[in-house]
C-alpha cells in the first residue's frame, strides 16, 4: 500500500461515496423492525418485528404492485437487452469509420437527456389534442389515443422510451469488447469464404458472450430495480393500475404519507429478492458457462 499510494489515493473518493452513500444508510434499515417516530430516533423507537411485512403481504394492492414489477422489469429485459449487442455488431460491421462514428454520436445522444425531459417529450408528442402520433393516427382515419392516461400502453411506452434513451450508450461496453478481436481471425475467415454473416455468428458473437453474460447476471440481479423516476413521472391517476411499481409505492408510502418503518420494509423486502436473484443466477452461470461475477 505504501509503494502504490497514488492509486490508494485516486480511489479514496469511490471509497468515500459507497461509504457514505451505500453502507452507512444500512444503519437505517433497522426501522423496518420498528414503529419509527423522528421524536425518538432510530434507537429509542419501539421494536415491532416483522409487522411491517405482513401488513404488506396482507395488502390489497400487493399483488398488483409485484406483478406490475415484474412484468415491465421483464418485457424491459426482454427488448432492451439484446439490442445493444445487435447495435454493437451491425456497428462493428460498417466499413466506412466516418459513417460509423455518424451513426454512433446519434445513437449516444439520447443518453445525455434528462429523464424529466425525456418525460416531457413523450407528453407533448402523445398529446390527444396536439400530439404529432396523434395528428398522423387522425389523417390515416383513426381516433385520438390519450397515450399517458391508458394503463395498457403504459408498459410499452417505459420500454421503448428507454429502447431509444439507452440502447446506444449501452452498445459502448460490448463494442470495447468487439475491439479486442484478433483482426487475423475475419482475415482468416474472409479467406476461407465466410460470409459477414458466419463472421458474425463464429467470431464476434463467441468474442463477447462472456461480457453478455457477466451483464445478464447484473440485470437479472437488479431486475426488480426499475427506474424510479421515470415511472414516477409517467404516472398519471388513470394509468395508476399499471404504472403502480414497488419504487413507487416506497415512495408513496414512506415519503408522501410519511410511513417511515413500512415503507423501509417494503424497500427492504425489494432489496432482498434482488439479492437472490443475483446470487442464483450467478450460481446458474457458473455452472452452465466458466463466466460469473464471483
């Protein structure tokens, strides 16, 4: 440590923050097993045990908020992890480096617009009165859509929003990796009359599968963590049904009506099956392929 202090002290700051940030806001977690009330602090409140929990498990609206969760965690996972491989390989494929970094500043500038924004756009373009997907529905015959009010196109707009917001800045990691390819193999592989196709298939795809599988474990492992903000902000009263995610009835719950404990616990419930689902599919991986996190 002494020799290699500069480095020591080049991560200090990443220290400071997951410290800071991450572990000590786990000194907190203890209010999950308590009735918190501010006036008497995290210790001098009375422990209840797992009430908190049950009172969740025996809500009404549980199993809606689990399912809604699950199944836009899923359809996001479904659509939007394999098109930054795809994006990553049909870049790969292009010839002409200027067209290629055309291509690429386009697809990565939607990663630099805020979520707010983002949110924005989607209500002025799916307005029902002066929205553009409106006036293109009307002139083809059609009746007005009030897109942000609806709870089933909800779902799809979450999805393909990101699809479009992320999918390029995502392409950067399996790129890095498509770069670290031996020019020699396609050489080879030219020469032996592969088609771009059977290059894809037999050395590109092999190049990055163990970077797409340390990602899939990390998605699956944060597949109930969705982007709280956005499903925030997306959320309407008349798309509530759907929109209704566990980040947001934490939110609700323990921030709006000021449940503090009940809303630690419903987090907390939401943190643990994340850590299972890293650690099983993590396990999985390792068994199936020689590439896991740990």
């Amino acid at each position: 440590m002494l020799r290699n202090w500069q480095l020591y002290l080049l991560l200090t700051p990443t220290l400071f923050y997951f410290l800071v940030f991450k572990y000590y806001p786990m000194y907190g977690l203890q209010i999950a097993f308590k009735d918190y009330l501010p006036s008497l602090g995290i210790w001098g409140s009375e422990w209840v045990g797992w009430d908190h929990f049950v009172r969740f498990f025996q809500s009404y609206q549980f199993w809606e908020i689990i399912e809604n969760t699950l199944l836009l965690s899923v359809y996001e996972l479904a659509v939007g992890f394999p098109l930054p491989i795809i994006l990553a390989l049909m870049l790969n494929m292009l010839i002409s480096t200027k067209y290629r970094r055309f291509i690429q500043t386009i697809v990565y500038a939607p990663h630099f617009i805020s979520v707010v924004v983002l949110v924005g756009i989607l209500f002025v373009f799916l307005s029902p009165s002066s929205g553009l997907m409106n006036h293109l529905i009307v002139l083809f015959g059609g009746e007005p859509i009030n897109f942000m009010a609806s709870p089933e196109w909800f779902k799809t707009l979450y999805v393909l929003s990101g699809v479009w917001q992320g999918t390029g800045f995502a392409a950067i990691i399996y790129l890095a990796a498509l770069a670290g390819v031996d020019p020699s193999l396609h050489e080879a592989a030219v020469m032996d009359g592969a088609s771009k196709f059977k290059r894809v298939l037999h050395i590109d795809i092999p190049a990055i599968m163990p970077v797409s599988i340390i990602m899939l474990i990390l998605a699956l492992g944060n597949l109930m963590n969705l982007g709280f903000e956005k499903a925030l902000l997306m959320q309407t009263p008349l798309n509530k049904e759907s929109s209704n995610i566990i980040a947001t009835y934490v939110y609700e719950v323990g921030i709006q009506q000021a449940q503090y404990s009940f809303g630690t616990a419903v987090g907390l419930f939401n943190s643990v099956i994340n850590l299972i689902l890293l650690v099983t599919v993590n396990q999985i991986a390792r068994k199936v392929s020689e590439n896991s996190l740990w």
